[in-house]
C-alpha cells in the first residue's frame, strides 16, 4: 500500500481504518499566496506502484504540466520510514538531493509524526514538503495551474456535470479505492466479508452505470475516471490475489474491463502504469499479508491491448481537446513493465 508507511497493516480483529489526516496547504493561483503557482518551483514526488500517486501522474501529462512541474519518483517498496529514491543514480533525488522522501517532510515538520505518503509536492528551493493531500493536488493541477494547461488539454472538473461528478468519486473512493484496501487488510472473518460484499455491491453498480456511458460522466474523460482507473489498472495483478478480491477478476465484468482498457490505450494512462513495480510494491512491502514476499509470475497483461469496442457508445475521450503527445523522455515506463512485453 502506498498511503501509510508502518510496519503492519493488519490489526487482528478490526476492520481497516486509513488514516486521512494529510497536510492540507495549496498551491493556488494567487501570487500573494503562502505557496504560489510558479513554473519550476515544485516537485512533484510520485511512485508509479501507487495508485494515489499514479493519479498525480496521469493528471499531469493530461494537462501538460510536465514543463512546469518536474517529477521525482521513488522505487517501488518502502520501510517503516520513508519511500527512498532507489532508482536513481546513487539513490538520490537528481534536483531535491535527498535519499528519502522522509527528509522533505521533516525539513518542514522534524517532528512529523503520520505517514511519509506519495504523492507529495515538495518546494524545490527550501526542499521542504508543502502538501501530500491528494486528491486537492490533482484538483488544483486542474484548476489552480489552468494558465500553464496545454493547448488541447480536456476539462477535467467541467463545472456542469461537477456537483454529480463529486458525488461519483465519494462513491468511487470509499467504496472501491479504498473498498480494495478494506478487504486486504481485514482483521477479522467477519470484517473480511463484510468489506468484499461492499465491494462488489460497488462494482457492480458501475459496470450498470457504464452500460450505456463510454466514460463515468459521459462522452469524454473526467477526473473521475482517473481515480476510478488506477484501481482498476491494479485489479487482476494484485487486489485480486493478494487482496482477496476474488468474486470475479476484472476481465470478467464485461463493462468495467472495456471501459479499463479504453482508458488504458488513451494516451495518459497506460503509458503511466509499471505493471511490474505494481506487483513488486504490495507483494514486497506487505509482509503481514504476503510473509514470504513472493512476486507472482501472472497474470498475462496482453488482454489490456486488445480491442475494448467502446467506441460504439459514442465520444471521444478528449471531447474537443487533443491527446497530450509522446511521454516525456526519462519519464516512460520499461518496455519490460508492459503489457506489450507480454503479447510478444
């Protein structure tokens, strides 16, 4: 899991509880603000296993903020302490200079005392974290940098459909971001149940919904489908083993699983997602869960390249917009790490 960095994820007996305390400061488009929108002041930190933080990714190669806001990301697995900067050269972040993401938070709070969560936006020149708020930083991507947006870029929080839309990702993440979480570190039988019931209920629910929908609000993509895809992206290869989301695979549910890979095969999605570090992340860092640290072998990813037929719903998912061009170089995902790697 990406959201707490204890030791132990299971208490014996309980239903799992996440912590959402998170440091709520913003960066708004107000130069008289404490943390100002300023192209190249900010980092965003953010591990692709997380599906947190993989929403912070999408979002900016969506909008095109890749100019304005640099990226640093951690390896797959953390400790008790602190995501670390594994994959770079010497372990460290290139531009903040710090081993772990730890730092950052206790450059501003030494006595920080919740989880060193991804993502996280740190301020470059004092190297000290701002926000690890999560969903507010993918909202003010969209509407707080508005000015640094790409030509093209789709309207992510279009203010028609924006009180139905809100009210969709409350559903989307008690229910099925976090719903996953609830059956894999349930304490008990009877919590266990409880939470895969809920689960599935919610599932449900949205394969109806996308019947007749190409996308959760309609004809071309939201916020919305960002924070629904990332759970999805990780269903086959993970919740569903290692979570005990096991009623039925996502490749079973015939609206959800197009929908999946309808998104996946639009550009900033798919190219987003690192199949391997996924499976390395929850098999490796959760050892109350998965003792051995196994990392299974499947499941076969090629399906997510195959025809979806979503297109006979209508749309397009950039509406009038355009898709953002090729991924950043130094940003793409390892040929290795896709489902490409397994279709050959």
């Amino acid at each position: 899991m990406s959201n707490e960095t204890q030791a132990s994820y299971v208490t014996e007996g309980s239903e799992f509880d996440r912590d959402t305390n998170y440091i709520e400061d913003r960066i708004l488009d107000d130069p008289h603000a404490p943390w100002p929108v300023e192209p190249g002041r900010y980092r965003l930190i953010a591990a692709r296993a997380c599906p947190w933080a993989n929403r912070a990714i999408i979002v900016r190669r969506l909008l095109g903020l890749e100019d304005v806001i640099s990226l640093g990301m951690p390896g797959p697995t953390h400790d008790a302490r602190s995501w670390t900067f594994d994959l770079d050269p010497g372990g460290v972040d290139p531009v903040l200079g710090i081993e772990r993401l730890q730092q950052a938070f206790f450059a501003r709070f030494p006595d920080y005392p919740r989880g060193i969560t991804v993502p996280a936006v740190v301020d470059v020149p004092s190297g000290q974290v701002v926000t690890n708020d999560f969903p507010q930083i993918t909202e003010d991507f969209s509407t707080q940098w508005r000015r640094y947006h790409r030509e093209g870029a789709p309207d992510l929080w279009p203010e028609e459909s924006r009180a139905e839309m809100e009210d969709v990702m409350h559903f989307i993440y008690t229910e099925v971001n976090n719903g996953v979480y609830r059956c894999g570190f349930a304490g008990s039988q009877d919590a266990y149940d409880a939470a895969f019931d809920r689960l599935f209920s919610a599932l449900d629910v949205l394969e109806e919904r996308l019947a007749s929908k190409r996308f959760l609000m309609g004809d071309s993509i939201t916020e919305a489908d960002v924070r629904l895809f990332t759970t999805l992206a990780r269903f086959d290869p993970v919740y569903f083993g290692h979570f005990k989301c096991n009623r039925q695979a996502l490749k079973d549910f015939e609206n959800l699983w197009g929908y999946a890979r309808d998104l996946f095969q639009t550009p900033g999605f798919g190219d987003t997602v690192d199949f391997v570090q996924i499976k390395q992340h929850y098999y490796l860092v959760h050892k109350d869960v998965n003792p051995t640290g196994i990392v299974p072998k499947g499941p076969d990813l090629s399906a997510w390249l195959t025809p979806h037929g979503r297109e006979a719903l209508g749309g397009s998912p950039f509406g009038t917009g355009t898709a953002p061009g090729p991924v950043r170089s130094g940003e793409e995902v390892p040929a290795a790490h896709t489902p490409a790697a397994w279709a050959r």
